[in-house]
C-alpha cells in the first residue's frame, strides 16, 4: 500500500501539522480523526487496513489529518471564544492547506470527506459549509451541536454562544438555511449517516436526519445493533460507506 507521511509548518496555525496520506489513485477522502485524535490512529486500529484490497486497487486514496481539539473545542483553559477562533483556524488550515494537497494528486477535485465521533462533526461541519468542495459526506457516531449536553457530554461552550458558535452548530445552522446557492449544493451532495441505537448520540443522529428530510436532503441514515462507538465498529463501516 502507497504510504506517503507530510509535515509543514501551517501558517494559518502557527504550529507544525502532519498527516498521512493512503493509496495511489481514486476518490480522495478527507478523514478527520475521533475526539482528541491523530493523524495515525487510523492505521494503528485497523481502519486503514479494512480498506486495503480498494486502496491498492487505485479505487481510494484517504487523507488522514490531524486534530488539534485539545486546543479548541477541548480546551478547558480558554475562553469560549477562544475555543471557537481556534477552531476557525484549523477549519482554514484544511481550507488553505490541506486541500491543496489533495488536489495535487487529484486534479479534478473528486473529494469525499469522513469522519468518526468528533470527526464525524469536523467531516459534517465543513462539508455543509464548503458543499461546493465535496461530493460525499459520511459520519459515523458522530454529534452535530456541541451546545447541547448530552449524558456526560457536556456543553463544549459552557452555555457561552455567539454567531461564530452558531455558524459552526450544524444542527443550529441548518435549521435555518434558506434556499439558495449553499443549500442547492448540499442538496447535490451523497450523505451517509451511521450511528449505533445504544449510542449517547442517537437522538442527535435522528433529530438531524429529520432536520435534513424537511430540507429536502437527500440522505441515508443507518443505525447499527448496540453502542458501535468503537474502531471495531468503526472497521466494519468504512468497508460499507467508504
């Protein structure tokens, strides 16, 4: 399997980034990493491996980043605001940086994006704000309003919300997106939901599926037996969505 590990510093961070790109030809898929995650926990669970006869076959190539949540949507330390400008500038390092990247070994620009737990938020957050730069979204045990406490989930913003905070809750800005360019874009997309019944975040996961059916979204919501929040699960779910 084609292997290749990047670094650089990001300009748009102020700290080095690294991530691991898979595969040799085929789709690009952006695929960022559970909550607190790194750029190589995919290939240490497996992951990577339960797709290695369509990597090698040239059909998937797979951009695993790297998270920084421990210095925004995690960080204990900071204000509100704080967290959220952080995670605007991590949003611009995949706009400004990564996908340039992508598109040197995929010139025209055929990307999916993917995610897991918290990933699946980064994956949903940025493809229903950049529609135009994905034709396929999928989440797997994901959460899509960070506000909303959920079990012991809490609320990353500690009751704290602004119009950053706002723009970046799919759950909050969907619900309110007009016709128009952007959702005509959306409504382009593919949308793979996945989530376990015994997940803490199942209500979420439905109460998104219905927000996206009143929209007019086309999606397909899947719900797997038990808690499936796990890379065993999560194995088994790329070879199907992926």
């Amino acid at each position: 399997m084609d292997r290749e590990y990047h670094r650089w510093y990001s300009t748009r961070l102020g700290r080095d980034m690294e991530l691991l790109r898979f595969g040799h030809a085929g789709r690009a898929v952006l695929f960022f990493p559970p909550r607190m995650g790194r750029f190589y926990d995919y290939e240490n669970w497996g992951i990577i491996g339960a797709l290695a006869y369509r990597i090698n076959n040239g059909e998937l190539q797979l951009f695993c980043v790297d998270s920084i949540d421990e210095e925004s949507l995690y960080s204990e330390w900071a204000h509100p605001i704080d967290r959220i400008n952080r995670h605007l500038q991590y949003e611009q390092y995949i706009i400004a940086e990564v996908l340039p990247l992508m598109r040197t070994k995929k010139p025209d620009e055929d990307f999916e994006v993917a995610g897991c737990s918290l990933g699946a938020y980064h994956a949903a957050n940025i493809a229903l704000k950049y529609p135009n730069f994905f034709k396929k979204l999928i989440c797997m045990s994901g959460r899509f309003d960070l506000t909303r406490p959920i079990n012991n989930f809490r609320d990353l913003f500690e009751g704290f919300h602004n119009t950053d905070i706002y723009l970046n809750m799919p759950r909050q800005y969907l619900a309110n997106m007009q016709a128009g360019w952007l959702l005509d874009n959306i409504r382009q997309m593919e949308i793979l939901i996945a989530i376990g019944e015994a997940d803490p975040f199942k209500n979420d996961n439905d109460q998104l599926s219905e927000l996206l059916g009143w929209m007019g979204v086309n999606h397909q919501l899947y719900t797997w037996n038990g808690y499936a929040h796990n890379p065993n699960s999560w194995r088994k779910m790329v070879a199907l969505y992926l």
